[in-house]
C-alpha cells in the first residue's frame, strides 16, 4: 500500500514537469514577460515555415494555435481535467514534431526549435531530441499508469 502510494506520488511529479513544461512552452510564444524573451506569433510562425513541410498560411495557423493547445493540455494535466484526452494530444504533437525535426535535420536544414522561446536557441540538435525524447517519455509513462489505473477500476487522483 505504501509503495503504491509513493508511485501515485512520483507520477503527480512527472503530471506537474510535463504539465509546466508546455504550460511555460506555450506562454514563452505568445506573451512578452520579463524577464524571458519570448517569440511573437509570426517569430514562431517562420520557425514553423522553416521545416519546410507546411504553406505558409497553415505555419501562420499553427503558430496562433498550438501555443493554446499547449498550454490547455499542461493545464489539464495539472487540474486532472480531459487528462486523457490532453495525453493523447501532447503524444500526437510530440511525435510529429520529433518526426519534422528529424526530417528536417536529415535535409540538411538548419532549424532553430522555438519550443522554449529564445531560451531553446543555443541548444545543439542533440540536446534538442534529448529534451523530446525525455518529455515524450514522460508522457508515455503517464499515458500507460491511466492505462493500468482506468483498467484496474482506480480513479487518477
């Protein structure tokens, strides 16, 4: 009983990191607060344009977008509202980005993440994947306790 409830624990950390990790993530795209410099839509929408997937115009929508979605998936993983529902759609993100960043890095071009406002920029390509894989992790590790938790009949909490 005790180990489970020291697992319940260890699994609110990694909810609360995740959860301020796209939280601080989106705020760092569309808001100006000292003393971190943020990127404005646009900013983030050339970052978006620069993997060279996407027109424009869909860059400019995804730029206004995600920052929102992220910030609400970081928000219901903290409140432990549409948890599922925020998990899948952070897992979706994170492995089309990992997808695009790859992609991107085998053609041979230069991107800069944006995931983290300026705070990301001198991160080499490697230290950029680390920190994905690692968010992803944690997101596979708190998507299969629901998983187990909603299958033994136990309510998150």
């Amino acid at each position: 009983m005790a180990q489970e409830k020291q697992m319940k624990i260890v699994y609110r950390i990694i909810d609360f990191i995740v959860g301020a990790l796209f939280i601080f993530a989106g705020l760092t795209k569309i808001a100006d607060i000292y003393p971190f410099q943020f990127l404005d839509p646009m900013e983030f929408a050339r970052g978006i344009d620069n993997y060279k997937i996407l027109p424009w115009t869909v860059s400019v929508g995804l730029a206004l977008y995600l920052p929102w979605l992220e910030i609400i998936c970081g928000l219901a993983l903290l409140f432990r509202r549409f948890y599922s529902g925020a998990l899948a759609l952070l897992l979706t993100l994170l492995v089309v980005f990992i997808g695009a960043t790859i992609a991107a890095k085998a053609r041979g071009i230069d991107i800069t993440c944006g995931c983290f406002g300026h705070v990301s920029d001198h991160m080499s390509f490697a230290w950029h994947l680390v920190l994905d894989f690692a968010i992803l992790a944690g997101v596979i590790i708190l998507w299969r306790w629901r998983a187990g938790a909603t299958r033994v009949g136990e309510q998150i909490s």
